[in-house]
C-alpha cells in the first residue's frame, strides 16, 4: 500500500532521492576535507568514488517504483507524441479500425439482447413450450420451415396433458385474442391473453400490486377478471392505483381489474397488454379445433428428454381415445429460450460472423500501414537498439502505439454502434426480432468492445512490432533514406492484402446470395394486388352479436357503409390478412365418396370472407361465382376452393357443384366457385389447398377489413374509420396500414438480414480495395528510382502499367482462389435463410468474382499512373 501510494507522489520522492545523494556525496566530500584535501578535490573524488550518479538514482527508484508500469506510460506518451507527428495516418487507421469496431458492436448488442441475455423470469431453464407434431399425411408448409412440428393443441388435449403428465410442476394454456377496450378515452382494440391461472406462477413473476388469477376464477363462466399491463395502465389509466377493483369493458361486457403486473413483464414473442382467464372445460368439443399453446415448468431434476417421453405417451393415450381427432400426432417440447430466439438465432449469428470479417480485414489494413510506417522508421528503431534498447523495450513500445489506435479507434466505434443501433432497431416492425426492446449499449458491449480493442492491438501491431524489432543497427544506420525504406515487411504486406481479398470474397458471396434470396421472395407471384389496399383489424364484440346472425349482419352494414365512403371502390371482409404468418386449417371430405378411416380426413386451410373479397384483393374466379347476398343461413352453405384445392382433390373433375363434409362451425356446403391460389401465411410458402366460407354464413368474431381506394390507403383511413364508428361508435380497431405495408412487414427481418450483410460485404470490399492500393502504391514509391532507370533505358509507360496491374494480379488471384474454396464450405451454413437460391448458385459465385476482380485492376490502375507518371531525370537526381 505505501508504494502504491509512492507511486503517485514520485516528483516529491525524485526531490527527495536527489537531496539524499547530494548529501551522501557532500558528507564523503567533508571526510576527505578533514583529511587534508581542498574542497575541489575532495568533491571531485567523491563524486568519482560514488559512481554513476544517474545510474544510482534509477536503481534507488526500482527500490519503490512500479518500472512495469511507469513503463508502459512512458511508452504511451511516446506513442501519443509519435502518432500526432502522422496525423493523417493515425486518423485513417482509428477511422477504419472505429468502423470495424463499431460494426461488432451494434451486432454484438442483438446477440447480447436477444440470444445471450437470460430470460427476465426466475429459473427461466425450467420454463418449456409443448407442442404437438402432425403426421406426415398433413400439410404444415404453412407454418414455415422452422415450426413445421409444432402444432397448438386442442383445449381436450390440454386438460389430458394436464391430468395425465408427470414431469411438470405447473402447466397453462394460452389464446392470443383481442379484445375491444372502453370506457375509458377512445375505444381501442387491446393485445390480450387469455390464460390458465397457472400461467403467472409458471413465468414465477408476482404483480406490482393487487393479484393475479386464482384457480375458481379460471372456471367456465367464472368471475370475469383482468390483470392490466404496466404500460396499459399507464397510457389509460394514467397510472392509478385506485383503477383495481374497478370495471373495465371489454367486448362491452364488465371485467374486474384485480392487478397490474411490473414494467417489462411479457412472454417473449408475444406481447400483451391484458391478461383475462381462458376458463377451459373438460368437456369441450373436439371439433373446437387446436389453437392453444401450452407453457409449462419442469420439476426439478427432470430433464427435456424426460419431459417429451411422458407427454408423448399421454399424447398416445388421447390418440387411442379420440383417433378421428388425433390418430399418429405426436408432441414435442421446447425450452422457451429456445422457442424464442430459434428463428433468428441463425440469422443473429451469421451477421455476427460478416462483422467479424470486416473486423479482420480492417485489422489487416491498419496492419499494412504499420509495416509501412515502420519501415520509414528503421533508422529510428536501428538507432535506438544501437543505443542499448532491448528487442522486448521496441515491441512494448510500438504496441503501445497500436494501443492507443485501437482505443481511439474503440471509443469512436461506440459512437457508430450507437447510432448504428438505433437504425436497426427502428428497421424492424414489432416482433421482427424477439426481445429488441431490451436492444442498448450496456456493460457487456463495453467490456467487449474493450476486449475487441485489445485483441486488435495484438492482431494488426504485434507482427509490424515483432517484424521489424529485428533491425539490425549496423545494417540499418549504414542505408540511406531511399533505400532504408525498401526492406522488411513486403511478404507479409502481399499476405495481408490476400488474406483481406479472401474474406471480401466470402463476404461477397454470401451477400450476393441472400440478396437474390430476397428478390426472389418478394418477386414471387402471390397471386395478390396488394396496391391501394387499406386494412383494419377489428373484433367483434361478442356482448353486442353474440347471436350468428345478429353477428354477420353487423359486418355486412359495416361494409355496405365503408363502400360508400368516397374514394371507396370496393370493400370486404377476411378473418385472417394474407402475410400474417397464420391460417386457420381443418379437415372435410368429399361427400361423393366414402368416409375416410376414422382419423385420415383429408385437411386443407379455412379462410372466411365476404362477398367482393376476390375482387379487393385482385384475385382471379377462374369458375363459377363469387359469394353475395343470398348466401344466407337460411340456405345451403356456398364454398368457394382455390386452384390448389382442385388441382390436388378433383384432379380430372370439375369441383363446381360437388359437395363438401367439413368439421367447421357449418358441418357441409356445395362448391359455388374456384378461384385462383394465392399465399397466404408467407411469401416463401406456395399455396395450400384452401377453402373458402362467407363471413354471412359462419360468421367469425375476429377479422379484418380490406377496402380498395381509388386514392393512397392513408387518405381513406379517416373516412373509413369514421363510416365504421356510424354503425357501432364503441367498435375498437388497430393495425390500419395499407397492404404493401403488411407484406413489407412480413419480409422485413429478410430485408434487414440481406441489408446488413451487403453494407458489411461493401464495407469489406472497400478495405480489401484500399489494402491493395495502398501496399501497390507503397511499392511504386519504394521503386522510383528503378522505374526511373528503366523509363530511361527505354520502358514504355504502357509497359510500366502492365507490370504494376501484374502486381495486382498477382494479389488478387491468389485471393480470390482462396476465398471461392472458403465460400464452398460457409455458405452452406445459409441454406436455411435462402428461398429460391441454393449456397452454391454458379451465377453469384461468377459475378462475384468478376466485381471483386475488376474492383481489384481499378485499385491497381491508380498507382500504376503513377508510376507511368514517374520523370526519369528527377527520380535520378534524388537518388
């Protein structure tokens, strides 16, 4: 502790030190004084019988200094000083390194917050998401390639995985449905949950205040109750305490407010902003169809593997009980870390790797300007090892100078990340990306990008550090200026610019690739106009049209009322919008034909519309008619099939007129039409087999409206929204985007993912450009004077450029070599993020190479001018 403390007061101990040995000489001076000496002499000999008195000082001071330390400031202000002699370099390299840095940063703070960061829930391992898996015989291409084996479940099968299952201490259903909110300001459709009562000691979170459900609540027609949202009770309720206990109304029908759960409470994925009862029965109908997701906590000790044995026998069980419902369907059971950040872990990862290389090739640039910097300074080196400095004094000394650019660098690569930051994050529509809002520059980001800083210094200064710490001073000192610069360090200068055109490549490549993948979702025929198509979703408030009929004629004067709005040229309706990433499926048969063996009904999608929905959505009738008003409940339900339909269950028929057994809310219908496939859940899904009902006779209490305008979507919001407040004033609706907007959403982590990875691909291109510039150039200064010789004995200019564009060449094949058998092996690793492309597309692999290949003689052309440029007499004379 005192030479801690000494070490910050060493002016005063060096003052100290001094005093002490000029009175150690002068007490030495007075004996030999007293001894007969004169008083010029006897200093003179003390001084001499004392020593080296600098060198005593020094070691005195090794007694209580920290000379590690001490050092390694006096190299960093050694460093400080050389870098402000230089300052172009030194800004161009903290810039280049700051890009890199900044780059790693941004992508770092995604992984941090979305796949490293623990779930915000106690013992969150133990929290898991059951699922049940689909034979084989049944379509799942709707649910994306990432989820195809996980299916909801049935409210029967939930309460038998409930009863009959070991492993779990606790297990909730979950409904996603919205709910309309008023009594309170404007009305507004709400995100709600409806939930077991299990579901909050599942997720182990208590509320801020009040209570959550209990288990005589989560009853069929039990009390109705409601849990509020932190940010719901804010924006609404302005923050009261005093609103639980009150009513609420939601659908017009009173709900208790019993609680509020804290800030940041949410399932990841799935926000809500209220939470009511989902009050299941045993005794549901199987026909109620799956729509439930289940989340449940392991007990202790018991293992995922465990956990998915006992819910596949108790799925085997219900099997044999129901078979017409669940004959060969499994389940599964996912960690809900997992089921979080499954779909975009791939995605998250692969950029970070992209940034990574760019931080490589940045650090291969900063490594080049070093060895050239370096090499002006060998007589500087030479003469300081010459002076008795050891090989670790020079190293320790230029890597200080490197560390002081990767912190600069790092610090201004913050700024980047921030800013950065903030870009993508504003990119993404809500739940683009789980758990983005938790998305900042925290402790972690920090430490690592100090940690990048640190490995930086190590990977671009070590080399030029330990490359040219073996000067020899003899050597060196006897050289002159032109020619001391022409030694050392230009093998290792073409390995870098090999290594930087070989990262570029893959870069490249794999940006090239998922570029042609995004054209190609977003140019697929979706069989869709989505141009001047304003939508609205909406609930219909159950209180109000509870009766089917009462229901249907509701939605039907809603549009006859949005219709002659003007500007209006056609409106409908549609349960589920197209590009939502969700369709409701059953199953049927034909009623011409004899039933299926109990459980293998064929199964196909269920869209529900109103009449001019075909028409609004630009969708050709290829057969027969659209729906319209006669298409009532008093009459035989119409249906409507799509191409697919026809192609894969009347392949040599014509379905019109055929009749349908469909186990839906009508339980038959006759086929009054067929009409052109479209996609539905996703652009990269192509279009299943779909049936069509009317809203007027199976009317749903959710949907959403789609209207044509024969001006921009926006400028018909008001007007719609106003025609539908003429019918129900308490009628809540959100999400009013136009249709472009809702398929842009659908793609927008694709059209992020390529984004990104085409500015790191161009990023890295620049730097692997530059890099070869810089070290050709180098070379022609380094060779004035030969060029100068050769353009004397007669070299053509012409020829002078050949030979520098040779030297590019020589860098450039070499790396592109490398990188095309690199991008053969890490591109599969994009197989799953790629639609209509495959990780080996000739095409991308040729272009590629041809744009890093040119990019690459243009770098090469600039300083082979120059040397084409070069006077003879002049570059003689310097010489």
């Amino acid at each position: 502790m005192n030479r801690l403390r000494q070490f910050f007061r060493r002016s005063s101990l060096d003052r100290e030190l001094d005093g002490e040995i000029a009175a150690h000489i002068q007490e030495m001076a007075d004996e030999l004084m007293e001894s007969g000496m004169s008083r010029e002499d006897g200093l003179l000999t003390a001084r001499t019988r004392f020593g080296n008195r600098t060198a005593v000082f020094e070691q005195s001071r090794e007694v209580w200094s920290f000379h590690t330390i001490e050092s390694f400031f006096r190299d960093l202000r050694m460093g400080a000083r050389a870098l402000r002699r230089t300052p172009l370099f030194t800004a161009g390299a903290a810039l280049t390194l700051a890009l890199g840095i900044g780059a790693s940063a941004a992508i770092f703070s995604l992984i941090n917050a979305v796949l490293l960061r623990p779930l915000p829930f106690p013992q969150s391992d133990r929290i898991v998401m059951l699922w049940e898996r689909p034979p084989e015989r049944i379509s799942t291409a709707a649910l994306g390639p990432s989820r195809q084996h996980r299916n909801p479940t049935s409210s029967l099968n939930f309460v038998d995985w409930r009863d009959r299952t070991h492993s779990f201490a606790a297990m909730a259903a979950i409904s996603r449905f919205p709910m309309g909110l008023s009594g309170y300001g404007s009305p507004r459709e709400v995100e709600s949950l409806q939930v077991s009562a299990a579901f909050f000691h599942v997720l182990g979170v208590p509320p801020l205040f009040g209570r959550i459900f209990d288990t005589t609540e989560d009853v069929p027609n039990g009390p109705r109750v409601v849990v509020l949202s932190y940010p719901l009770w804010q924006e609404q309720f302005g923050g009261e305490r005093s609103i639980v206990g009150r009513d609420v109304l939601l659908h017009d029908d009173p709900y208790k407010v019993i609680g509020v759960m804290p800030e940041g409470f949410d399932l990841p994925a799935d926000r809500a902003e209220i939470w009511v009862p989902i009050q299941i029965t045993g005794r549901a109908s199987a026909s109620e169809g799956r729509y439930l997701r289940v989340l449940a906590k392991l007990k202790p000790g018991v293992s995922i593997a465990q956990a998915e044995t006992d819910l596949i026998a108790a799925e085997h069980d219900i099997a044999r009980e129901r078979p017409a419902f669940n004959r060969d369907w499994s389940a599964t059971v996912l960690t809900l870390y997992e089921q979080t950040t499954g779909d975009v872990s791939t995605a998250l990862l692969l950029l970070f790797g992209a940034v990574m290389v760019v931080m490589l090739i940045a650090s291969g640039n900063v490594a080049n300007l070093l060895l050239m910097r370096s090499t002006h300074r060998r007589r500087e080196i030479a003469l300081r090892a010459a002076l008795g400095a050891s090989r670790a004094r020079i190293v320790a000394q230029l890597l200080a100078e490197s560390s002081l650019l990767s912190l600069s660098g790092g610090a201004l690569g913050i700024a980047f990340a921030f800013l950065g930051l903030r870009a993508i994050v504003a990119s993404l529509p809500a739940l683009a990306v789980p758990r983005s809002e938790a998305v900042h520059i925290d402790a972690r980001v920090l430490a690592f990008s100090l940690a990048l800083s640190i490995f930086t210094t190590l990977l671009f200064g070590l080399a030029p550090a330990l490359s040219f710490s073996r000067t020899t001073p003899g050597a060196a000192l006897k050289e002159n200026s032109t020619r001391a610069t022409s030694g050392g360090g230009g093998r290792m200068r073409g390995l870098l610019v090999v290594s930087e055109v070989a990262l570029s490549l893959i870069l490249l490549i794999g940006a090239g690739l998922l570029s042609r993948s995004f054209r190609n979702e977003v140019g697929v025929n979706h069989g869709l106009r989505i141009d001047h198509i304003l939508t609205l979703r909406m609930f219909f408030a159950p209180a109000r049209y509870a009766n089917d009929q009462r229901r249907a004629r509701y939605v039907e004067e809603m549009l006859a009322r949005v219709r002659s709005v003007p500007g209006v040229l056609s409106a409908s309706s549609v349960d589920i919008l197209p590009m939502l990433g969700t369709v409701s499926g059953s199953v049927f048969r034909r009623s011409d034909r004899p039933e299926p063996p109990e459980g293998y009904w064929p199964a196909a999608d269920y869209v529900i519309v109103s009449p001019q929905y075909f028409s609004v959505m630009g969708i050709p009738l290829l057969r027969g008619r659209d729906f319209n008003e006669r298409d009532t409940m008093s009459l035989e339900p119409s249906i409507i099939v799509n191409q697919a339909f026809a192609d894969k269950f009347f392949p040599s028929e014509n379905p019109l007129g055929k009749r349908l057994d469909l186990d839906w809310a009508i339980r038959h219908g006759v086929i009054v039409g067929m009409a052109a496939s479209t996609r539905q859940t996703d652009l990269k899904v192509a279009p299943e087999p779909t049936i069509f009902l009317s809203q007027a006779q199976s009317p749903r209490y959710f949907g959403a409206l789609v209207v044509r305008t024969a001006l921009a979507p926006s400028a018909a919001a008001r007007g719609v929204e106003d025609a539908i407040r003429t019918v129900d004033p308490d009628q809540a609706i959100s999400h009013i985007e136009s249709m472009e907007q809702v398929v842009s959403d659908s793609v927008a982590r694709q059209r992020l993912e390529s984004l990104l990875l085409a500015i790191f691909a161009v990023l890295a291109l620049v730097l692997a450009a530059v890099g070869l510039y810089s070290v050709l150039a180098y070379s022609v200064a380094l060779r004035t004077r030969e060029i100068g010789v050769r353009m004397a004995l007669g070299a053509s200019p012409l020829q002078l450029v050949r030979g520098v564009v040779r030297d590019g060449f020589g860098l450039m094949l070499p790396g592109i070599a490398a990188g095309l058998a690199a991008s053969l092996v890490l591109t599969r690793l994009l197989d799953s993020l790629l639609y209509g492309v495959t990780p080996f597309d000739p095409l991308t692999y040729a272009a590629v190479s041809l744009l890093l290949l040119f990019v690459g003689i243009f770098a090469s052309w600039l300083p082979a001018r120059r040397a084409a440029a070069v006077d003879p007499a002049g570059s003689l004379r310097a010489e």
